[in-house]
C-alpha cells in the first residue's frame, strides 16, 4: 500500500504498513486555485519566494491515526521564476519557469533524519488565454527526474509528470472564483530489482475570493487529492518487501488565503492556512505558506 501526502509531499513505506514522508513537489494543493491563478501577468519576469510549514500525521488505509503520537514538522523554501513572453501557442500566451527546493530537513517517526528531494521541478510550458473581459484560463506541463541510486528514499526513485489546468472567473469587481485541476503521473521505480509503478493522483482545488478597494483578497480555498488509479507491483525495503496496492489514498483540506500588496517592495504577499479534516490512507494535518510575489 502506498501513501500519497500532499504536494508538498511524497512517500516511503514503512513496515506492513506506509507512511508518507516529506518531499518537496512543485503540484501543491493550496497553490493552484489562488487568486488570479488563471490571469496572464503580462510580459516579463515573475518571481516567487515561498515559505512553508507542515506539521504532518499518518493514517492507515481506515483514517486510523498512526501508532505513534509523534507530529512530523517540516520546513521548506520554495523559490521559482517563470519568464512570460507575449509569444502565443495555440492562441494562448506562452510562457516557462522552474522551481527549486531549499531546506526540508526532518525526523520520521522513527527518530531518523532525512530530507525532501532537491531535484528542480521544471515547467517548460504554460499558456494563458482570456475568454472576454472575466475569464481567465491556463493550463502547463511540469515535471521532476528522479534518481536510480539504491541509496535513495522512495520519494526520490521515479519522476514526475504534471498537467496541470487553472480557471479564474470575475463574478464582478468585489467577487472572483477560482479552480484548478492537476492530474500527476509517476513513472515506475527507477532503482534495479525494484517493480513498483505508483499509481497516478489527482489534485481538485477551488477558492472564493473577495476583492478589497485597497487591493488586498481574503478567500475560503478547499482541495481534494485522490488516486485515480492504485498503485502496481511490489516494493522491496530492508524491512522486506511489500505488495502495492490493496488501497487508494484520498485527502481533503479547508482552509484561507490573505494576500496585500507590499508598495515599497512592488510585491504582493500571499499568507495560506490550511487544516485536512477528512483523509484516509493519507497522512494530514496542518500547512502554513506565506509567498512573496514580485514582477521584475
């Protein structure tokens, strides 16, 4: 069985039982559908710096808590750049950037150290396109390289593969909603003498935000995360080895998001809290992000 955490998470196995650990992923809930996701910014340089905490517990595949009482507390910086052009593809404008990940040092349940993946998550193509003056739609292609090396964790031996679709419609000049829908393939383990093909997941995220005259937003967000498909084959640990697949994972989240513009640094500031109240087979808790946003 196999536990798939939210985004910025990934997944190891641990005795009869899996339970996530953490990794750093670019395909977040509480990302996607914030407000303007679907708007094109504009040509040029668009930075993003964001912090996030997670204070994470497992479950087995009855929504059980984890034998262990322990709380996984992660920290993670996530800086990314995406360049816009004024350039269109299939009428849509064209657009690239890429995200690293700093940090994400952490103790599993066991008492051991570990990390997040540090491989970049890359996006070479992302496209915006404007359906009269409210509606704005994007949609783009991101993906990770994982490692074949023995000695690394599970949430690092194969590689990622996003599509990833955003709206944003403008009810009127105080409401807008926004939605998002990813779908996330993870190819087979990339290690020797290992069968495992994890399953693919899906990301359902919407928010409703309002729209202050001095510029700030405050939204109600909500996500859900599933398998769309189980997971195949069988994983080999030095616990031994274990048979994928006897349950989908499944986690929903409610939550906020509060953003202001910063006029002495030209930027916007994004504060996201969020608490997962409904999971099974899927670790939960609490998430906290606060992003920076500057266009260069």
């Amino acid at each position: 069985m196999k536990l798939k955490i939210f985004s910025v998470l990934a997944i190891a196995m641990s005795g009869a039982t899996a339970y996530a650990n953490v990794e750093g992923t670019a395909n977040q809930p509480g990302f996607n559908a914030t407000a303007n996701a679907g708007v094109y910014p504009g040509k040029g340089l668009l930075g993003v710096v964001t912090y996030g905490h997670y204070r994470l517990q497992g479950v087995n595949e009855h929504g059980t808590d984890h034998a262990s009482p322990k709380y996984t507390s992660v920290d993670v910086l996530l800086p990314h750049l995406s360049y816009y052009t004024d350039k269109k593809i299939l009428g849509g404008f064209y657009s690239f950037g890429a995200t690293a990940v700093i940090g994400g040092l952490y103790y599993d349940h066991s008492g051991v150290q570990s990390g997040v993946s540090r491989s970049p998550w890359l996006t070479p193509l992302r496209l915006n396109w404007t359906v009269g003056d409210d509606v704005h739609l994007a949609a783009g292609y991101t993906f990770r390289l994982g490692s074949g090396l023995a000695s690394t964790s599970t949430d690092k031996t194969y590689d990622v593969h996003i599509l990833n679709s955003n709206l944003t419609y403008n009810i009127n000049e105080q409401w807008q909603l926004n939605g998002s829908v990813s779908i996330e393939h993870r190819t087979k383990d990339l290690r020797q003498n290992q069968s495992w093909q994890p399953g693919n997941i899906g990301y359902f995220e919407g928010s409703a935000v309002y729209k202050f005259e001095s510029g700030r937003t405050l939204g109600a967000y909500g996500y859900h995360v599933t398998h769309l498909n189980r997971d195949k084959g069988t994983q080999f640990t030095p616990e031994g080895s274990l048979i994928m697949g006897s349950g989908y994972a499944n986690l929903t989240g409610i939550g906020a998001e509060f953003t202001t513009p910063i006029s002495m640094l030209k930027s916007t500031m994004s504060v996201r809290i969020f608490s997962e109240p409904s999971r099974s087979n899927h670790m939960y808790g609490t998430r906290a992000f606060v992003s920076l946003t500057h266009k260069f």
